[in-house]
C-alpha cells in the first residue's frame, strides 16, 4: 500500500475522490494524512469523515516559505508518507519542497497544460475561445504548473459555457483522472525518462479523452 499525503487549501471535491478511490477493494494506495493551510478549508471535513488524520499548518503562522514548508515535511515525515498529491493546495512550494519530493509530488490543473496555468484558467480558457480543455495530472517542479505529465483528460467547450459550467464539467473529469493516474503511480507503472513519463501497460489513446485511458 502507498502512503499518501494530501495537501488542501478548500473545498476538497478531488481529495473525496481520492478517498473514495483508496476506500474501494484492492486499490493499492491508502491516504495516511490531509494538512491543510486553511484552517476553514471544507475538505478537512472529508477527511474527518474517514478517519483520517487531518491537520492546520497555517502558512501565516511561519515566519517564512522555508519554516512553513519544513513543519509540512516533518508532518508528512511523521505519518510516513511516501507521496504527496495536492488537490487545490494554493501555495506555490520552493525548490527545496519540490527537489526533496522529486517525482514524489503530484498536482492535479484544470486544464491541459502547457496551455492556461496559472489562476483563473476557465476564464481564460473562454477568453482564448479554445474548444478543447480539459485537466492535467503531473510531476510537481519548481516552475508552477510544469512537470513530466501522467495523464491528461480532454472536455470540450461548449456554446455558452461560463466560467462556472467549464468548470463543472471539467471537475468531472478530475474526479476520474486523479485517482487514475494515483493507481498507476501505486501500481509502480510511472516512470520518468528525460521528464516524460512513460506508463507501463497503459493502452494509449484507445478510449476518446482519456490518455493514458
Ligand atoms: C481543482 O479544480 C483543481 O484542479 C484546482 O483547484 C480546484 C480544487 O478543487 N487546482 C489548481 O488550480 C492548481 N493550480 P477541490 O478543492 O474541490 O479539489
């Protein structure tokens, strides 16, 4: 069983996911932690809920990135977490976090990425009048939103979409992708080369909008 840590900062819909993904028969990964940096983040309820240990480390409670980041690692260290997902942690983590967690700290975007990281991606999504977007599972590095990609799900845009509907849509897709690509990982079948992943048995681009699928 892989030990999993998640960071959160709000409402949680993808750490349920993950949760009810650990909790189904044989999935080989279990959640050991939640910490959240907001102490009124909803997702903490979610993990309450299933007994899992669930912790405040408030960033303003540090007096800076480093201290801050080494109370997470000790925390993570303390409930032996072998790796990390965030699902909607809004800070950005220093090098150092991400160099002591290489290819152990994964991030989930809402959106297809290289295209719209960063904040307000629907919006900007819309803006652009792309007609494909969609949500990006990947290896965490130094540069926000960047890092060898693990599985992509595409959603179209539709006529009409707001910023709210896309978002809707697309959250659907993340609820699936997220715990996918956390069974590859668990399953030991991701492998980075050259910061490209590469997912042993993974049939690619068989089922429309799911690659791997
Ligand atoms: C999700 O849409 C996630 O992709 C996004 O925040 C939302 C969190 O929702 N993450 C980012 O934008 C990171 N750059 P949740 O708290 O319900 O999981």
């Amino acid at each position: 069983m892989l030990k999993v840590g998640v960071l959160i900062s709000g409402r949680g819909s993808n750490l349920l996911s993950l949760i009810e993904a650990c909790a189904t028969s044989g999935f080989p990964a279990q959640i050991a932690c939640v910490i959240s940096n907001k102490a009124d983040a909803a997702g903490l309820g979610h993990a309450r809920a299933a007994q899992i240990p669930a912790h405040v480390i408030s960033h303003r409670d540090y007096p800076d990135r480093a201290a801050f980041e080494s109370a997470l690692d000790s925390k993570l260290d303390e409930h032996g977490v072998q790796l990390v997902c965030l699902a909607g942690f809004m800070r950005i983590l220093t090098s150092w976090f991400v160099d002591r967690w290489r290819d152990r700290l994964v991030n989930i975007h809402p959106s297809l990425l290289p295209a719209f990281p960063g904040l307000h991606t629907h919006e900007a999504v819309l803006a652009y009048g792309a007609k494909l977007t969609g949500c990006t599972v990947h290896f965490v590095r130094a540069e926000m939103d960047h890092g060898p990609i693990i599985l992509q799900a595409a959603v179209p845009v539709l006529d009409g979409d707001t910023p709210d509907t896309l978002a809707a849509r697309v959250l659907q897709a993340e609820h699936l992708a997220y715990p996918a690509a956390l069974r590859f990982i668990a399953e030991g079948r991701v492998n980075v080369y050259e910061e490209k992943t590469f997912v042993t048995g993974a049939a690619a681009g068989d089922k429309a909008l799911f690659n791997p699928s």
